[in-house]
C-alpha cells in the first residue's frame, strides 16, 4: 500500500525549482558598475543644464552655480524670493536608480532567461528613473516658482516616494513579465 521512499516534489506534480543563474548575476553587477560610472560623476551637470533649459522656456530668472561641491541653482521666484537648489544626489535620482539596480539585479538577474534582456532592462530602468527625476524635479521647481519655496518643500516631500514608487514597480514588472514571456516563447 504504501511506498516505502518518499516522493520527491516533482513526483507530487510541483515545478522543480530553477538554479541561480549566478553568471548572470555577475555580468549584471559588471554592467550595472559601468553604467553607474558614468552616470556619477557627471549626471548632476546634466540635469541642472536640462532644468535649467526648460525654466529659461518659461522665461523664468535663474542663476547656476557649477563650482560648488554639488551644483546649485538660485530660482528667483514670483513674490521676489530666492530658492537656492542644492542637486544632492538623493534629489538629482541617483540614490533611487541605485536602490532600483540592486533590487534589479539581486531579484531578475538570478532567474532564467536572456542575459541581453535582463541588461537592456536594467539600463531602460535607469533611464526612465533620470528622467523621472528630471520630470519631478521641474515640477517641483515650477511648484516653488509659483506658489513660494515653502510650497517646493511640500512638493518635492510628495512626490519624491511617489515617482520612484511609480517607476521602480512598474519597470520592474514590466521586466519581469517580458523576462517570462521570452522564457515561454523559447519552449513553446
């Protein structure tokens, strides 16, 4: 009547669980240093050039500072103020694109799949969360321009974790159901 061995999980009618792709893993951590590289030292610059473009559309009176430890910019505002905008590096999105890297590669990297998906969305993950900075940031500024510093406060407290709540789940699930999507298309 019974079975004198134990029966094993994929007798009981479970998938087998998938090895590490540890592989993957490490090629992901290579790519992922090199990106942040480049992305270090000089993304800051990058982004208060590009905000700095889009206030002088709106023929808004602004100064930048590019000589300091991080660079700044003095916004005259509406009702005469100044906003001096220091871009640290949790405002200018690098902090978050970090964060999103790491749950990136310890979470997708591991699974099966193509290595060349895996990586090109990573790095679409990072450009979409610079540019999600870039977006909240001039809101922010334009939030300030408008309604005064204290409301620039207010706006970049609000829609800091919202954005890079928005864009980290949705890239990485968007990455993950292609990620699936091309692992059934290769067996089918």
């Amino acid at each position: 009547m019974g079975s004198s061995h134990a029966r094993s999980p994929s007798m009981l009618g479970f998938p087998r669980r998938e090895k590490p792709r540890l592989r993957h893993l490490f090629i992901g951590l290579a790519v992922s240093e090199f990106s942040f590289a480049l992305l270090w030292g000089s993304f800051r610059y990058l982004l208060i050039d590009a905000i700095t473009q889009v206030l002088l559309v709106g023929q808004i009176s602004l100064a930048k500072s590019l000589t300091s430890e991080s660079p700044q910019l003095v916004v005259k505002l509406l009702d005469g103020s100044n906003l001096n905008l220091a871009l640290t590096w949790q405002r200018s999105g690098l902090i978050s694109i970090t964060i999103f890297g790491l749950l990136f590669l310890f979470l997708m990297f591991p699974l099966e799949g193509p290595i060349w998906l895996k990586i090109a969305w990573l790095e679409l993950g990072f450009i979409i969360g610079l540019t999600w900075s870039f977006i909240r940031l001039s809101i922010a500024v334009l939030v300030a321009y408008y309604f005064g510093a204290g409301a620039f406060a207010v706006a970049e407290f609000f829609t800091g974790p919202f954005t890079d709540f928005f864009w980290m789940v949705s890239v990485w699930s968007i990455g993950l159901s292609t990620l699936i999507s091309a692992k059934h298309k290769r067996v089918s």
